[in-house]
C-alpha cells in the first residue's frame, strides 16, 4: 500500500551552489549552501518529530520513495502590480530547478530517506509565490508500506 505525507519548510529556497577550489586545489562548499543545508535539516528533524509522534513512522524510511516538491520563491516588487496574478507565477530565472531538488535530496538523505538511492521518482516545480504569501518548500513524500491486517 502507498502512503504519504507532506511537510512545509518555511523560507525562500537555497540553491545547492558548486563546489568551490582554494588556491592549493581543495575544494569546499560555499558558506551560503552549507548554512542552508544546515537550517533545512533542522526544520525537516522538526517536523519529522511531530509525524513520528502522531503516526507511529519510523525514520529513515526504507523501500522506493517517490518525492514532489513545490518551490515557491520569492515574489519581486515588480510582480505586485494590480495587473499582475495574485496566484502563483511560474518561475523561469535563476535558481535552476535542478539545483534546488539537489539541495532538498541533499537535506532528507539520511533523515526521511536511508539513501537518496531509494527515491524512485521526483515531481519538482518551482513558482514566484502567491501575492502576500511567504516563500517556502512543500515537500511530499510517497512511500511503500506493508498492509496492516
């Protein structure tokens, strides 16, 4: 049988930037993804907390995962004319989507996910936000789960 959750991740998504090289040819991760990275994990941690408590799941799951995950970044000032749509907008500047899925499998491997081997599929848009909404991560998790009888 097929289950699901979902979880909302406040705040305007981060990229996962290239690995950057010193001088000597090391390389590193740059500051702004690593902090990104870090404040992910901690709010998918939280939320996770709560799903374990009210359902029983035990993290990492195991078995095929399938994800969807809806971006919403934020809006420009330009984009809150009177003409324009109080709904989402498709986005189509930087940040690439790829880049943005990659931070996400990046922050649930370990966590929702033993490994990011396990997930089968993934379904990803990316949207300016609605007009007078915050930016965030919707997140949805399909999983494969033994009947109950």
């Amino acid at each position: 049988m097929i289950k699901q959750f979902s979880m909302t991740l406040p705040g305007n998504p981060i990229a996962k930037g290239r690995p950057r090289l010193t001088k000597w040819g090391r390389a590193y991760t740059p500051k702004k993804t690593k902090e990104a990275t870090e404040k992910t994990k901690a709010q998918i941690t939280r939320a996770l907390h709560f799903l374990r408590s009210a359902s029983g799941l035990e993290f990492p799951l195991l078995g095929p995962i399938r994800v969807d995950i809806n971006f919403y970044l934020h809006r420009p000032k330009n984009m809150y004319r009177k003409k324009d749509s109080p709904d989402a907008i498709p986005h189509i500047k930087r940040p690439d989507l790829d880049n943005l899925i990659k931070q996400i499998n990046d922050c649930i491997n370990g966590i929702i996910v033993g490994d990011d081997s396990q997930i089968t599929s993934i379904a990803a848009t990316k949207f300016f936000t609605e007009k007078e909404i915050e930016p965030r991560t919707e997140i949805t998790v399909f999983y494969w789960c033994e009947d109950e009888e």
